[in-house]
C-alpha cells in the first residue's frame, strides 16, 4: 500500500483529472475546428481530420509496448514526461505552418495520451486503501466529461474569435502548469516491484479480464455506433441544427453519472455495471422507438449519458481489483481496445448508413449492449462478482 496517512488525496485525483482533461481536449479540438484549419493550411476539410485520426492512431498503437516499456519507471517522473509530451506537441501544432508536421504532431500526442490513459487508474489506486478505489478513479475520470461538455465548447468558441492556433497554446500553457502541479501535489509512486515481468499474456490468464476487456469493447462500440452519427439520428426528426443542445445534455448527464457512480462504486461495483449496461440498452431502444418526438429524444439522451459517464471508470476500477500489481498493462488492453472500438463503431455506422437510415443505429446500439449485459450475467455466474468487490466480497 502506497498511502502513509487516512486523508483521502482529493487534490492529487484532481491533478490526474486535469491530465485527462488536457488529453480529451487535445484530442477532440480539431473537429470544432476544421473549417478554420483547412483554410489556415490550405487543405481540405476531410484532410484536416486527420488530425484526430492520427492522434487516435497513436493512441492506439501505444498504449500497450509503450506501457510495457516504461514498467521499471518511476510512475511521477513518466507522469511529468507524459504531460511535458503534451505540451511540446500542443505547442508544435500551433506552431508548426506545415500541414505535414502538424500530423506528425498529432501522432507524436496520441501516443503521450494511449500511456496516460493507461496509467492514470493505476496511480490513483496506489494512493487510496482497497476500500477507495472506485472512488479514487471515479474522480480522475471527471476530467473527461468535464472536457467535453464545458472544455471543448469553450475552445471551440475562443478558437472561432481569436485562431484556433491560440486554443492550442493555451493548453500547452495549461500542461506546463500541471507539471508544477505534479511535482508539487503528487506522491512519489516508484515502479511495482513484481516477482515476474508484467507480460500481456499474463494479464490475459487473471481471471475474468477477458469478460471485463469484451464488455469494454462493446460498451464503447455500441455507444461509437450511435454517437459519431448524432447529426443524421437527428435529422430524421428535423432537430439536426439542435446537435449542440443534445450533446451538451449528454455531457452534463455524463458529469451526474460519475458523480453516482463515486458514492457507490466500491460497495456495488457489478451491481452498478448492470444497471449501466441496462440504461443504455433502454436509450437504445427508446432512440429507435420514438425518433419523430423531440421531447422523448432528450429524455433518451438523459438515460444514455446516465448510462455511458460512468461506464468507462466501471471497467476500470473492475480491472483495477483483478489485476492488483498488474494494473497498469490490463489498463492498456482496455484503452487500445476502446479506441478500436471508436474506430470500428464509426466505420460500421457509416457502413449501416449506406444501406438504411439513421434508425437503424440506435437499434444495433441495443442490440450489443444487450449482448454485453449478458456477458456480465454469465461471468457473475462463475463468481466475477467476488473478484470485483461487490458486496464487500474480498479478492
């Protein structure tokens, strides 16, 4: 056990929020900001999304070597050099004239982001005691709500007045003072002394983090489906000029979420990836139900930020009990896996939007959640809710 005193480290969750923080707004800013972007560069508007690829594709394609590498790393100093990548590549994008280097840019972010995330949940963890955990990663994972219903808002609104390369600068600003942050505020956490190598496989063999891994994918593959084509469910009811309202009502019923999920998580941690899992599928249902009645949209869309702020700190408070010394690399598998996920549901969207109309999308999100919830059932079966805590149940 990391703690050395009983006070709940509030403020240094916090500052790991902030990290996440930066790394959702570093990541989605460039699609509020593509028409600006390809005029500055002279590219097209299809081109200028590349720059969210790219740092997706980083993200992606680091999380695990990279995770696996930096295991002998003193988790403060890797933290500090993760955030100070931040701010470099922020800086180089704001920077940089060439269209070309600014991709570069962005892959070089994206991979600072796939080991942040994959490290986060276990630096919170070793700094509360086993009966704080979910807590603990409840309130690192603030950040990304907070993100996107109120951060990228607002920088796409100080971009759209003074330059999106300002807005870029700001964060950078914004990384180099969570550093001082960092080494002020954050226990010095050395590298987990383990008998054997972390290897992924090893992970692999823990019981149920092969459910908890599945569940995860289809949780962020179902919701992907749906989410990245908001605009055209939309347009079917003719509210598509309302997809910022909609969004902003899914942020904030994404920030409640997380915030139920903190006071409960560590007593019903199954129990509430069930009734997660439930109220998606029930948004699913009720999208597809009731597409032509605006006022049931938006309750729908209450229910589905219900069900989907809390859910990515559900898997990994989950996988964080299982795994013990092992968290950080099945925090790996779980964030490559998720931006799979974001990758695959958006491209089986727009598959499924070729052939029928937007209708079908919400159905398909039910579809896999149901599938999933099923998957949890059979795994409580065979006793993953005493690994998971739930109840009070050692592990």
């Amino acid at each position: 056990m990391e703690r050395t005193n009983n006070t709940f480290p509030t403020l240094s969750l916090l500052t790991l929020a902030t990290a996440l923080f930066i790394s959702i707004m570093t990541e989605a800013l460039p699609a509020g900001f593509l028409l600006l972007i390809s005029e500055d560069l002279s590219v097209t508007e299809a081109q200028a999304g590349q720059l969210v690829t790219l740092y997706a594709l980083g993200s992606l394609l680091s999380a695990i070597p990279l995770t696996i590498a930096t295991q002998s790393w003193n988790r403060k100093k890797l933290l500090v050099t993760v955030i100070l990548g931040f701010g470099i590549t922020n800086f180089m994008t704001a920077y940089f004239l060439s269209f070309t280097m600014i991709l570069i840019a962005r892959f070089l972010a994206g991979l600072f982001a796939g080991l942040l995330w994959a490290m986060v949940a276990g630096y919170a963890t070793r700094m509360v005691s086993d009966d704080k955990k979910g807590r603990a990663i409840t309130i690192v994972m603030l950040g990304v709500p907070i993100a996107l219903s109120i951060g990228i808002p607002l920088g796409t609104l100080i971009g759209q007045l003074v330059g999106w390369r300002l807005t870029f600068h700001i964060i950078t600003i914004i990384s180099l003072l969570l550093v001082i942050l960092i080494c002020l505020k954050l226990p010095n956490l050395e590298a987990l002394k383990t008998k054997k190598k972390n290897a992924m496989f090893s992970v692999l063999s823990i019981p149920y983090v092969k459910s908890i891994l599945v569940i995860n994918f289809i949780f962020a593959f179902g919701h992907n489906i749906f989410y990245t084509y908001i605009s055209p469910y939309l347009q079917l009811s003719g509210n598509e000029m309302n997809v910022d309202a909609v969004l902003f009502i899914f942020g904030i019923s994404s920030i409640i979420s997380i915030a139920i999920v903190g006071i409960f998580i560590d007593k019903y941690l199954r129990k509430l990836i069930i009734l997660s899992l439930s109220f998606f599928a029930i948004s699913g249902l009720l999208f597809y139900a009731f597409d032509n009645i605006y006022s049931l949209i938006l309750v729908s869309i209450v229910i589905w930020g219900l069900a989907f702020g809390g859910g990515a700190t559900l898997f990994q408070t989950a996988s964080a009990k299982i795994t013990g010394e092992s968290a950080d690399i099945a925090q790996s598998l779980l964030v490559s896996l998720w931006n799979l996920a974001i990758a695959g549901g958006g491209f089986c969207g727009g598959m499924l939007l070729n052939v029928f109309d937007a209708r079908v999308l919400p159905i398909m999100m039910c579809i896999l959640l149901i599938l999933a919830i099923f998957i949890v059932l059979y795994a409580g079966k065979l006793g993953v809710e005493n690994a998971s805590g739930d109840d009070n149940a050692s592990h």
